[in-house]
C-alpha cells in the first residue's frame, strides 16, 4: 500500500511517498481502516524529527486523526460496535496510508452530515473546545469570551461552539486575512488583530469596559489577556502555539479573582473516561443538526503533496484543518 513512512528522523520535506509498505496487521481491540481522509497536525512536524513525546519505532507510518470506511478484511473484536462498511472517524497511528489499524475504542461513527474531509479534524480539536468551555470554563449564555488563534483548528472550533453555547465572542488572531476566516466560518461578533500592540485596550473597548469573562487560548496569551479580563474570569491553557510555556504572575490572578485552569483533552481517557462519551455525544449532535459545521482549510492536498501541507501547517499559513485526502472524491459523502 502506499504510505507517507518515516524510516529515519528527519524534516517531513526529506520523506518521499512508499509504495510498497505491508498493510498493518490490527493488533488485539484494534480494527482496519480503509483511510479516506487524514487531519495533519503540527505534532506530525515534530514526529518525523523524533522531537514528539510519542516516539514510534522506526520505521513507522505519520498520521493520527483520520476519517474512513471499516475495511472489509477487518477483524470485529469482541464489544467493537463498527461492522465492515461503516463510515468512521478517530485516531491512531498511521493515517496518512491506504490503510491503518485503529483501536475501536478510538474510533467514532461520522455522522451522515459529514463529508470525509470534515470527519478527518475532528477527533482532537472539537472535544478540546467544547470541554475547555464546557467542562473547564463553565461558560454561561451571554457572557464574553475572547479565542485567540482563533482562525486555528482548536481556535475556529471553540468560536463556533461559543456562538452555539450563546456567548459575545471577541475572536483574536495575527492577521486581518485570519480574522475574516474566524468571523466567515466561525461566526465571531467580533475580531481583533493581536500582532497589534495594545489590543486589550480595544478588547476593553468592545466590552464597555468590563472585560472578558472566558479566555480560550490555544497560543501562550493567558498573561497579556489578564489585562483585559472581566472580574471572577477564567482562562484556559489549552496550548503553546507561539512555543514558550507561560509563567503567570500570581498577583494578577489575585487580584481580579482570576481562575486559570488547564484542559489535557488527551488524558481524559485515563483519569475521567465518562466525560469523553458525554462531550462526543453533545459533539455528534451539534454535527448532525448543522449547529457546528468543521472547518476545512482551502487547499486539500493529497499523499504525493502531503508534506506541502506540513509545511504550510508550520510555517503558520492555514487556518481551520489541513487535510489531505487518501482517496479522491473525499468531499462528497460516499
Ligand atoms: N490541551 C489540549 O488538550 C490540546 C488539544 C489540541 C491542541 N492543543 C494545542 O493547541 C495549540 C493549537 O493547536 P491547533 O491544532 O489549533 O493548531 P493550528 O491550527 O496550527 O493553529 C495554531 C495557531 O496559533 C497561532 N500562532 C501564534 N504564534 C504562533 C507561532 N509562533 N507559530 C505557529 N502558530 C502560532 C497561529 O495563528 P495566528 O497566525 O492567527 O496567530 C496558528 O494558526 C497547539 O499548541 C496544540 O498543541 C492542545
């Protein structure tokens, strides 16, 4: 089969396409998929250079987000829900190929709503967003919420579901090209340029004064948004996009009754399974009904140009989900 395979750790521009890699054989509790679309993820560029906190032997195939068909050759292990034929989506290791093996447990139906396209971004950055404004922030209807990255893929994702939870939401991003992306899919009420200095002030502006009382933020802002957070606000560590880990002065914490809390969307398998079922179940709903609609960005690239793709991801170009389509035709619902 064909697959983007890493045999030594080096840059993704360095890997060319293999043709000839052996299908995987599912290990016990996995299944096979007939890989239709994959999601790239700026762990992907990490990966392939051995510098991810999952480190696969060598050689090993990239890829973990997908969307696809059960294949028909796939094992049904015992408690598995999926039959062969059944369109899914989730993760694993290994989706950027004809075919990967995926623990079902890690795999999702795609709701009906759905191309393969869209089905392939959704396994991370969705559940992300919703339990760091559900869960975590305890966000309530009519309240102001500032997302920043927020034409990114956890970014677009937490401004839509923002909207649907009934929030004010202040999108913030480092161009006005984003901005338009975050309030053309998102949604947003309203957008503000943080390459400018001074943006909180405009922030305060827009709020009358008051301040946000919800910051999500997938970048390493948490500190220059205290600046223009609402009394008893809370701010969500969700990432690093800009690369450094922040360190918060306290003070300021103190003194605007600040909550700050972080979300490991990751680890809720292990210390708080019942809640991945409950968000997905509120997630597969908002699809189904056309409340949340994924955001796919523009340009769709396949195997043979997959490693374009990573590199737009990194050098900070796209916006909603990049994915590369397996098989063609992955924007209709097959
Ligand atoms: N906590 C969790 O459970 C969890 C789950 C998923 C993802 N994450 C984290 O969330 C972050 C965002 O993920 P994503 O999938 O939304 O990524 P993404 O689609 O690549 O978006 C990241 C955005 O961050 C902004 N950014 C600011 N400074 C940057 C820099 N120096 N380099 C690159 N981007 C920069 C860019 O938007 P502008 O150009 O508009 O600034 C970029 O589009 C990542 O750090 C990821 O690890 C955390």
């Amino acid at each position: 089969m064909r697959a983007f395979q890493v045999t030594q750790l080096v840059h993704h521009s360095q890997i060319q396409l293999s043709n000839n890699v052996p299908e995987p054989i599912p290990k016990e509790g996995e299944i096979l998929i007939d890989v239709h679309s994959g999601g790239l993820n700026f762990f992907d560029i990490l990966q392939t250079q051995g510098k991810y906190q999952i480190k696969p032997p060598l050689p090993f195939v990239l890829g973990t987000e997908f969307a696809g068909k059960v294949a028909q050759n796939s094992p049904i292990p015992q408690g598995c829900p999926f039959k062969p034929g059944d369109r899914v989506f989730g993760a694993g290791q290994g989706a950027y190929a004809d075919k990967m093996a995926a623990k079902y447990d890690s795999v999702l139906p795609l709701p009906d709503a759905l191309t393969y396209e869209q089905g392939a971004g959704l396994y991370v950055t969705w559940p992300t967003s919703y339990e760091g404004l559900v869960g975590r922030a305890q966000m309530k209807p009519g309240e102001w919420v500032l997302v920043t990255a927020a034409a990114g893929g956890v970014g677009i994702a937490a401004v839509q579901l923002a909207k649907v939870l009934g929030g004010k939401v202040i999108a913030a991003a480092g161009s006005q090209e984003k901005l338009e992306i975050a309030k053309r899919y998102g949604g947003a009420d309203y957008l503000i340029d943080y390459s400018k200095p001074d943006w909180q002030k405009d922030v305060l502006k827009i709020t009358n004064g008051k301040g946000v009382d919800v910051v999500f933020d997938p970048v390493g802002l948490i500190q220059s948004s205290f600046k223009c957070m609402a009394w008893r606000g809370r701010a969500i560590v969700v990432g690093f996009a800009a690369g450094s880990i922040e360190k918060l002065p306290s003070n300021l914490i103190l003194l605007k009754n600040i909550s700050v809390v972080g979300l490991h969307w990751g680890a809720y398998r292990i210390h708080e399974n019942e809640r991945v079922g409950e968000v997905w179940k509120e997630l597969l709903e908002l699809f189904s009904s056309g409340k949340a609609k994924p955001v796919v960005y523009s340009e769709v690239y396949s195997l043979d140009t997959l490693s374009q793709g990573l590199t737009a991801l990194e050098k900070r170009k796209t916006y909603g989900k990049v994915i590369v389509n397996i098989k063609k035709n992955n924007g209709a619902k097959l």
